[in-house]
C-alpha cells in the first residue's frame, strides 16, 4: 500500500502532466480556428492575447485561493474546469466568444499553475530533497502529448468540437481520481525572516538585480509562448506545410524542453544558472537566425527545438536567484518574477501580430533572436552556483 506523500507525488505529478496536455491539444489548432473565424493575423493575435490577461487577472487572486480552500482541493478542480472549458474554445462561433474562453483558460491555467506549484513544494518538503524540476519536466510531458492530440486531430480532419470534447473526456475523470490522492491539510510553511539591506545604495542595487531577473524570465517565457502561438501558423502559411507537419514545430519546441528539464537539475548543479543560462540562450539565438535566414520546413522546427532546449532551465534560475536575494521576504522574488512573466505573454501575441499584418510573419519572429540576445546580456543576473 502507497503511503500518503507517495501518493501525494503521483497525484500532483499527474496533474502538472495534464495542465501541460489540456491546453496544447489547442496550439496545433489554431490555423483552423483562425480560418474558420477568418480572423486576420492582428486579430488572431488580440484574441491569444485574452489567454494570458486572464492569467494575470487569476494570478493576483491565485495565492488567496489556496489559502482559503488549499492547493489539494484547488489543483485538481482547475485542472477539471481547464478540461472543461476546451469545449467552449471549440465550439466559438465569433471572436469574441474564442476570446471569452481564452480567458477563462488563461485565468484557470493559472490557478492551477499556483496550487500545483504550492502543492508540489509541500510534497517536496515531505521528501526532503529536490523533486519539483521532475514535475515540471512533467508539464512539458503533458504538453508534448496534447501537440501530439491535436496534430492528429488536425491531419484527421476530426472537427474541433468532437476533438476537444473527446480531450475533456480523458482529462475530467483523471482530476477526479488524482484529487483523492494530495495531502490534506494547510499549505502554509513557516516563513523565514531575512534582513534588509540597510543602505540606499543596496537597496537600488536590490532592486535592479530583481528587475533583471523578471526580464530574464519574460524572455525565456516569450520565446516559448510565441512558438506555441504562432508556429503552427508559419510552417502552415509562409512554408506551405500540411495540418499534421504545422503542428511539429510546438511539438518539437515542448520535446526538447522536456529533456533540457530533466536534465538541468545536473546541469545547474554542476556548472551553476548563469553558465547554463549563456549556453541555453546562444542555442535559442543561433536556431532561430539560422532558420529565418533559411527558411524551411525541417530548419524551422529544428530551430523550435533548439528553443525548446535553451529555454527549460532559464525560468527556474531567475525564480531561484530572486528568491536568494538578501533582504526579501519568502515568495517575494518569486511573485514579481511570475507577475512580469505574464504581462509579457499578455503583450507579446498582438505585437507579433500587427507586426506580421504590416510586414510577414517571418519578420515578426525575428523577435525570437532578439530576445535570445537580451537575455545573454542580461545573464550576469543570475547566479554562478545553486548553493
């Protein structure tokens, strides 16, 4: 018989592996949707825009939540409700109800993302050692799966509504099941109390290292949601490709993130953040050149990999870094890190969008390269070593 944190592990592993499916099985979606609704690429990217504004809205609400009602009850019935909601993105008629349900999956997505990360670190506490990076390695599982689902789907010709509807069947009773399985009980911990940097000077200083680290952080975030957004979009559009090819790129991009997770816990501990930090971004810098440069199918998602590959540790350093700053209370470097995140992913899909409206796609994305760049000059910030 399982004990109560084994269980507990295989609970809120599971449910970080269907938050990750739930919403990819959209991704490989969005040039159907984006043609049924006949939207135009600025428009389409608004409409994405309404995933992350609900996100930063939940966000803010995300911590009193599980609070109230802790994050056992919480994760499992946000990821319910994410399930459920895939229903209403499917069966939109018009623009607005499409960004209705972005919404409403950007604000549950959140909320799960809050409670699963609250509850994984109360397991983790049980364990005594480090296991959450493995969970979140899971999530990019997940994610792969639901690219995977929806790329079938889309090269079967399923219609949207049967596929996602069929997606909700799957993940619905799953989140029943695994929610009998965390820990009961109150989330809180006891905080830890630091000092305050006594000086002006520090306390500048304090705050432009913080600073940094949301930056570093909203670029790794941006380079993988604008290959979510819009790379089934380019390889289906300017390159030409089929349904089930378009759907490779976010594909490739969540499967090496996937293996650059699991095997960054070595990585980081070895050579420390801000040396796998450089070499991530140099990856994701010289991928995506090579690929606008040379625009073709198999440079394009090889590229998307290797983004995939650069960007899996970059989040966790900043979150790490800013929790280590002398003078914080507990969660403050993590909240503003997470905050800046998702304003990023609020701005950037109509940004690409209008972009491409006034230019291409192609130039569009030439803000992936950019932003590679940005956080290799900005990767002094984090730390050499984990301890």
């Amino acid at each position: 018989m399982l004990e109560p944190r084994r269980k507990a592990r295989i609970a809120v592993s599971a449910l970080f592996l269907m938050n990750g499916a739930a919403f990819a099985n959209i991704v490989p979606r969005f040039p159907d949707i984006k043609a049924a609704l006949e939207l135009s690429n600025g428009q389409f990217g608004i409409a994405v825009a309404a995933y992350p504004l609900g996100a930063l809205i939940a966000g803010t609400l995300g911590g009193a939540v599980i609070r109230r009602w802790t994050s056992g009850r919480i994760g499992p019935l946000a990821v319910l409700l994410l399930s459920l909601n895939l229903v209403l993105i499917g069966a939109a008629p018009v623009w607005w109800l499409f960004a209705t349900g972005l919404v409403i999956a950007g604000a549950l997505d959140s909320v799960a993302d809050i409670a699963n990360n609250a509850h994984g670190l109360r397991v983790e506490r049980e364990y005594g050692t480090s296991i959450l990076n493995s969970m979140h390695a899971l999530w990019s599982v997940g994610a792969v799966i639901g690219g995977v689902m929806g790329a079938v789907a889309a090269g079967a010709g399923i219609p949207l509504v049967w596929h996602l509807a069929g997606a909700a069947v799957i993940f619905v009773p799953l989140a029943l099941l695994v929610g009998r399985w965390m820990l009961p009980g109150s989330d809180l911990a006891e905080p830890a109390v630091t000092e305050s940097p006594r000086s002006s000077h520090g306390r500048v200083r304090m705050a432009r290292v913080l600073f940094t680290l949301g930056l570093i952080a909203t670029a790794a975030n941006l380079l993988e949601d604008v290959t979510s957004t819009w790379s089934a979009v380019y390889l289906r559009d300017p390159l030409g490709t089929g349904a089930v090819v378009a759907g490779f790129g976010f594909i490739a991009l969540q499967a090496a993130q996937t293996v650059g997770r699991f095997a960054g816990d070595g990585l980081v501990t070895r050579f420390g953040d801000r040396a796998v930090a450089q070499v991530g971004a140099s990856l994701a810098l010289v991928g995506m050149s090579l690929a606008l440069v040379f625009p073709t199918p198999v440079t394009t998602i090889v590229a998307f990999g290797m983004v995939g590959a650069g960007v899996g540790t970059l989040i966790p350093g900043a979150i790490r870094t800013a929790e280590a700053l002398p003078g914080l209370a507990p969660g403050t470097g993590l909240t503003w890190v997470t905050t800046t995140i998702r304003v990023g992913l609020f701005l950037s899909p109509p940004l690409v969008g209008v972009v491409a409206d006034l230019t291409s796609l192609r130039v569009a994305l030439i803000l992936m390269p950019a932003l590679a760049l940005g956080i290799l000059v900005l990767s002094g910030a984090l730390g050499r070593r984990t301890a």
